[in-house]
C-alpha cells in the first residue's frame, strides 16, 4: 500500500480539481476520528469498571473466577493500557494525515513547478506514516480485545491472545485482499 499511496500523490498532481484527493483523505481521517473516539468510550468503561471492582468481583463469583478485586483492576488495567496506546496511534494518524492535507494543498497546480514533485513526495510519505499509525492503533484494540481473555484466567488469556495472533497474521499476510494488492499489474 506504501507504493500505492506514493503513486496516489504523483497521479494527484496532475488531476484538476483534485477534488477526488481530498474527499479520499478526509475518508481515511474519518477513520481515525472514529476509532479514537471508539478507544475513548472503552478507555471510559474501562475506567469505570476498574472504580466498581467489587461488583466486578460479585459477578466472577458467580462464574467461579473469585479473585481479589485487585487482581481484576490489574486485568483490566492491562487492557486499558493497550487501549490507550491505540488511543495515541489514532490520534497520531489523524494529525499525520491533517499534515498531508496540508502539504497536498500546498502542491502546485503547474506541473513544472520546483516544487511540484517534491510536496507530493512528502505528501505520500507523510500519508505512508498515517497509515503505518492507523494500523498500529488496530494492532492495539485487537490485543486489548484479546488482553480482556485474562478475565476468564491465565488459559483465557493464552488463548485470546494466541486467536488475536493468528487473526492478524492472516489478514496482515494471507487475505484474499492482500493476495489482490500484491499481484503484478502486467
């Protein structure tokens, strides 16, 4: 996708009104507005659970999981710091993709100009760096998810933790979509 979006920045120079540019990149911040708005929420409940551990405790009694209510803080805990860190990456890759719009604007609309190629190369690695950002904070909520394993004890934990792996290496590495991307455009 690098390559993609590095092509994407030098195709958009010569694409009057670069219209279509600006729609795709407020797609892609919306993205990351959303998402971080998401991780807020669930860094909200996170918190709020973690304030009401005793009633936490309550309902692993019932499920026979007892434990001190400060081993449940600490559970929780762990997936609110991957949370947060997701938080973090989204709201990076919001400002980075902000930047990008900034610099795509700034590209000259003459072809021939100095400065021309230069922008939209640093356009594309800038929208390269959101991306990377993005993706990361994906990385992070999946393993929060699979970090909340931990609530049902250490096998829970080995287990969402082991299905949170192994979802990431086949959407990272074996999709259909990827198989897309990377095929040759001979």
């Amino acid at each position: 996708m690098a390559d993609y979006r590095r092509k994407w920045m030098i195709q958009m120079i010569t694409r009057q009104p670069r219209i279509f540019d600006a729609a795709i990149l407020d797609s892609l911040r919306q993205g990351t507005a959303f998402f971080g708005s998401a991780c807020l929420i669930a860094i909200g409940g996170g918190l709020a659970a973690m304030s009401n551990a005793e009633r936490l405790r309550g309902v692993a009694q019932d499920l026979t999981l007892d434990a001190p209510a400060i081993i449940w803080e600490v559970k929780i805990l762990l997936a609110l710091v991957l949370i947060t860190n997701a938080f973090l990456k989204f709201i990076w890759s919001n400002r980075l993709f902000g930047y990008c719009g900034v610099i795509m604007a700034s590209v000259p609309n003459e072809i021939d100009a100095p400065a021309t190629l230069p922008r939209a190369r640093k356009a594309g690695e800038l929208n390269i760096a959101a991306a990377r950002a993005f993706n990361r904070g994906l990385r992070g909520v999946y393993f929060a998810l699979g970090a909340l394993g931990w609530l049902l004890g250490p096998i829970g934990l080995i287990v969402t933790t082991a299905v949170t792996v192994f979802i990431l290496l086949r959407r990272e590495f074996a999709s259909a979509s990827r198989l897309v991307i990377m095929q040759s455009e001979e």
